[in-house]
C-alpha cells in the first residue's frame, strides 16, 4: 500500500484485508503469532511533481494459510 505516513504498529498487532487482481479477498495476520512484518520504503522524489510518501510491504510466513474472506 501506499500512504503519507510509515506505519509503526508498535504493541499493536495488524491484520490486513487483502484483495487480488482477480477480486477474491483474504485475511493476513491475527492477535497471536505469528505476526505479519511490516517494511516501510520512503519515498521522495527529484522531481516536485513527483509523489512523495512511504510504500509499506506486508508479509506472513505461517504454516496456516491466509484466511479467504467470503460475500
């Protein structure tokens, strides 16, 4: 994701709703471990009409699978 702001879950634990391209959704991560890791890129940019911000990577390694979110 992109954003104006790292993100620093500090004691909180994130989970993250996840969408393909194909439309399906998933969960990643939970309350208990383990917990997915969060990697913030900062982005500035030479040119002023560039777009300034932080791309924010998120990854699991689990032996249980992302949880697929049904409608």
């Amino acid at each position: 994701m992109f954003r104006s702001k790292k993100l620093l879950p500090g004691a909180k634990k994130f989970c993250f709703k996840v969408t393909t391209v194909t439309g399906s959704q998933f969960l990643i991560g939970s309350s208990e471990k383990p917990y997915p890791v969060i990697q913030n890129e900062e982005t500035f940019p030479s040119a002023a009409s560039g777009r300034a911000g932080v791309t924010v990577t998120v990854t699991l390694t689990s032996p249980i699978p992302m949880l697929a979110i049904l409608d």
